[in-house]
C-alpha cells in the first residue's frame, strides 16, 4: 500500500507523507522488523529530514531483529490455490505474479550513509536481509525466499555472502510450473482443448 502512495521511479508518486505515516504505523505493530524503517528511508530523504532524523532511521533498521515483508504467506497461500483445480490455474497464472520490492533506493542510502561515516550497520542489515535465503532448503522460485532481497542484502557485504547464482545451484530447481496451452488451432480456428491442461494440474498437484 505504502508503495502505491510513494513510488520512487513510477507515476503512483502522489502522497510521500501518507506512505510514511503508514509505515510508521505498521512499524508500532510489528517492532522489531526492519522493513518498515528501510522503506522509510527514502521516502524521509524525500521528504527533506535531516541529516541526523535519517542517521537515525538507519540505525533503526540495523538495530532490528528481523526483515519480513511478510510477502511470502499470500505468494505461497496463491501459489497453493493454483493448484486447486484446472480453472483457478489457468486464471492465477494471468491475474497473479510475485510482488517486487523497491530495494536498491534504500540499501543506496545506506551505503552512500556509510560512506560518508554516518552509519556503520551494513553488516547487520545485510545479515537480516540475506537469512531467509540462507536458511531455505529451495531456490527463490519456490516463494520460499525473495531472491531480489537476497541479493540487495549481500550487495551491503559482499565479501561475506554468494551471489544469489551460486545460491540457487546448491538449491536445485523448483517443479516445472509450466502448462500447456489450452488453445490450439484446428482447421484454421482456435478451440479450447482442455484435456492436456488438466491432466497437467492433476500430475503437477500430486507431485507438490
């Protein structure tokens, strides 16, 4: 929500004060999470706080216990109803695709902070960032983990980290999520062949 009243680089940049009352408000009910003072630091920097106001969201966000955009339930809880029934695939795999988070705007800041010797917390946030990955037993494709996170984490520590590539090998690959295409052309004409599709649900369920 907060993105949609503040994006950096899109048209939806409306109401930078609104997106940050909202963090702000959903920091108080789940402190602790770094996500909601990362998110603020741009969007303060925008609004022209000092130097110091930003110096202390950054070591707000060193300072948590955890980086949870809490994305994964609903990607995994739409990832699950896909395969429910032939129809909600099909209608999923056109209305539905996993969020992306703004990561760079804000790990920049923190690393041009860093720089100029007003933060010194890349180290912790890079670990906060980078633990989801680090901790799964599959790739990023499986919705256990986002890779974009992952890898903006390690871009504050690189020396301590892998690149998400080489992460992913160790995982493997995630099950071919891939249908046939329920349309095909007979006689000049496209007709709805359903068959192929749902025996791909039916084999694609059983093996999850």
């Amino acid at each position: 929500m907060s993105g949609q009243l503040y994006a950096p680089v899109g048209p939806s940049s409306e109401n930078p004060k609104a997106a940050r009352a909202l963090l702000v408000d959903l920091g108080k009910k789940d402190p602790g999470n770094a996500v909601y003072p990362f998110f603020r630091l741009t969007i303060e920097e925008k609004l022209g706080f000092t130097r110091e106001q930003l110096k202390e969201t950054a070591q707000e966000i060193a300072n948590a216990s955890v980086f949870d955009t809490h994305f994964s339930e609903l990607d995994h809880e739409m990832r699950d109803a896909r395969w429910l029934n032939p129809a909600l695939h099909y209608a999923l795999s056109y209305v539905y695709s996993s969020g992306m988070f703004a990561y760079y705007g804000p790990s920049s800041l923190l690393q041009r902070l860093a720089r100029e010797g007003d933060f010194d917390g890349e180290r912790r946030v890079a670990k906060l960032m980078t633990e989801d990955g680090l901790h799964s037993s599959r790739p990023s494709s499986s919705g256990d983990f986002d890779g974009s996170q992952y890898s903006t984490g390690r871009s504050l520590d690189p020396t301590s980290y892998e690149e998400l590539s080489s992460l992913e090998k160790k995982r493997g690959r995630d099950i071919n999520h891939y249908a046939p295409y329920p349309l095909i052309e007979k006689e000049g004409q496209l007709i709805c062949d359903p068959g192929p599709y749902e025996a791909f649900v039916s084999e694609m369920s059983g093996a999850r």
